[in-house]
C-alpha cells in the first residue's frame, strides 16, 4: 500500500452511485481503479466526460466487461479492497466479481 492508503477499485464507477464513490475514494487520497464499460460511439457523452473527469482527478481506468474473468482478477490483484455499486438489474452479475476475487485471493 503507498503511505498506508488502500488501493481501491470500484466496479461500476460511472453509474448514478459510483461516481460519488469514486470521488471520495480520490478525494481521500487514495489511489483508485474504476472499472467500467468501454466506451463505444453510442456511449452517452456524459459518461465520457466523467471517465476524463476521473482521469484528471488521478484515477485508473480500466474497460471491460464482467465476463472477462481474467482482465478482472488481474485488475482485482492489483487492488486492496473491490467495492461494487452495480444496479439492481445486475445483482446476479456480481457473482462473477465474487469469483474474481476468490481467485485473486489478496482482497479480504
């Protein structure tokens, strides 16, 4: 961990919750992995201009889906603690992440 910081990633990042935990995380000082969809030419350019928000603020920002398990334990080991602010629609895709950090094995 740098200066006793945890490294956090947050699945979900971009929706209505997420990037208010994003910005505490940052705001917090601590060092920050969003975890998002990629960005396509029919994203909505609010999202676009969150994920350049992000960046100037000093997050990582990784793109993906869910369903590339190796992409997401890869991220996940570089991470101290995975908090997800999925929607409701969602819930059983987070399974997935559950998966992912079995496998990581470094997040508690």
């Amino acid at each position: 961990m740098e200066s006793g910081l945890s490294r956090i990633l947050v699945i979900g990042g971009t929706g209505y919750l997420g990037k208010f935990v994003v910005k505490a995380s940052i705001m917090m000082g601590h060092p920050t992995i969003v975890y998002g969809r990629p960005i396509t030419p029919s994203t909505n350019p609010s999202k676009v201009e969150l994920h350049k928000e992000f960046l100037n603020m000093g997050a990582t920002i990784f793109h993906g889906e869910l369903s590339e398990q190796e992409k997401l334990v890869s991220i996940i080991q570089q991470t101290d603690i995975v908090i997800s602010v999925l929607g409701t629609p969602q819930l059983i895709e987070q399974l997935k992440i559950i998966d992912a950090i079995k496998i990581a094995g470094n997040v508690k």
